[in-house]
C-alpha cells in the first residue's frame, strides 16, 4: 500500500502580511466569473502558499464569503511546519499545485511561482488547471510587501484569460512601476519591442495625457486614461462603478509573447 502522495512543488520564502492581498480579494469579489465558477450548492475555494502565517487565507475566506455565504476555503502549504490548526472555518492541509486532490472552484496562488523559475511556470499552470471542478478559476500573480501593487493571471481549464494589473491610486505615480511585480510569466519579458512592454509604455502615455485630470484625484485620472486607451483601440475592459482601486485589465493574447 502507498503511502501519502508528495505535494507538487518545493517549499518557498513564505513571508507574509495581514492584509497584503486585500486587492486580490476585493477584484474576485467582485467580479461576475468568480461569482460564477462558486454558484454551486457546495464550492470550495483553495488559498495556495499562504506562507508562514494563515491570516491571508482567513482575510480571503471573509470577504468572498460576503458574496458567496456558502463557500468552503482551505488553506495550503508544502511547508508542514506551516500547518495550522482550523480557525475562522478555514481548514489547512500539506500540499502544492497538485492541490491536495481537491477539486476547487477557484484557487489563488500568490507570490508562490515569483520564487520558481520561468520556464516552471507552465507545468505549475497546467497541473493546477488540470484540478480544477469544472468551470472553476485560478488567479496566480504577484504583488509588493504591503499589497500596494499587484498584478496576476486570471487562468481556467483551458489555460489563461486575462492579465490584471491593480494598484493604489496614492502609491503609485505611474502605470510602469507596476513591471517589477509582473507574474513570473511575463516578467523577464518586460524589454522594448515586447507585448508587455508596450503595454506598459501605452499606459504611461495614456495617464500623461490625462494629466489635466490630475486636481480631481489618481482615481479619476486613471479612468480617463483608461477610457482613451479603449478608444485607441486597445482592448481594456472598463470596470463597472466606481473602485478604490487603479486597475488595467487586457486578453492574456494581448501580452503573450508569440510561440
């Protein structure tokens, strides 16, 4: 008889922050797809990586059970050190992109594949989409120690979706500085002549250009912005109402490079 399956990955820095993910947490909250991928009659959600302490996984459990009453959260580690006992109605378990054989309705991941090499990244991806409940999401990315700047891949069963860059309209002077907390997938390709880094230089143009806007606040400003990179033919999705969040999201084929 075999013993315990290995999770799937190598323990990691694990540092952590209370309320370092909140931007992560208010976008799934708030949009339609998560709400979706969770409408069953029992979803289950998996914070994966939640480092040495669990308070990210119950931060998250709380604000998405704001919008999905019924949602069952587990936090995992590859760390057993890191095992903690349930708390909040969180549970958490040893595992790793293999995800414990859970089949989860949505899973992030943060800042777990930032310390992995780039060409490790696919696998990671494919065996995490591979265990997912039909219709369910992953949101892998990165942000900053104190989750002032965040960017991550929206991905389903059949691979990514959308990238989303998300950041505090008081911390950030330029869409740009958000380069050095790209998701690892794309942040090496951050070079003129790239995808990404035309993005990036558009949106620069674009929030220069609404400069004037600039006495009504970073949050106006930015929608401005935003709306002009849509009118340039860019596809940027324009979110609903207003946000305490900056955020810039395009098709994943917009900024993958080319095979």
């Amino acid at each position: 008889m075999s013993g315990p399956r290995r999770p799937t990955g190598r323990i990691t820095r694990g540092t952590t922050n209370i309320n370092r993910l909140r931007r992560i947490d208010r976008a799934m909250a708030g949009d339609r797809r998560v709400l979706a991928a969770c409408a069953g009659p029992s979803p289950l959600a998996v914070d994966l990586g939640y480092g040495g302490r669990p308070d990210t996984a119950v931060e998250m459990a709380r604000r998405l059970r704001a919008v999905v009453p019924g949602l069952d959260l587990v936090g995992l580690e590859i760390d057993p050190a890191r095992i903690v006992e349930p708390r909040d109605g969180v549970r958490f378990a040893l595992g790793g992109f293999e995800l414990a054989g859970l089949r989860p309705n949505l899973v992030r991941a943060f800042n777990v594949l930032r310390q992995y090499d780039e060409d490790e990244v696919r696998d990671a991806w494919t065996l995490m989409r591979s265990r997912l409940a039909p219709g369910g999401l992953i949101v892998e990315g990165t942000c900053d120690e104190i989750g002032r700047r965040c960017c991550w891949v929206l991905l389903d069963e059949d691979g990514p979706i959308e990238l989303t860059l998300c950041w505090s309209p008081e911390h950030t002077d330029r869409p740009s500085e958000l380069a050095p907390r790209l998701p690892k997938a794309l942040i090496h390709h951050n070079v003129p002549g790239a995808p990404i880094h035309e993005l990036l230089t558009r949106a620069d143009r674009a929030w220069d250009r609404a400069a004037p806007q600039a006495a009504f606040g970073p949050r106006d400003r930015w929608r401005v912005a935003v709306r002009a990179l849509r009118d340039e033919g860019l596809p940027v999705s324009i979110p609903r109402g207003r946000r305490v969040d900056n955020m810039l999201t395009v098709p994943w084929s917009l900024v993958a490079d080319p095979a």
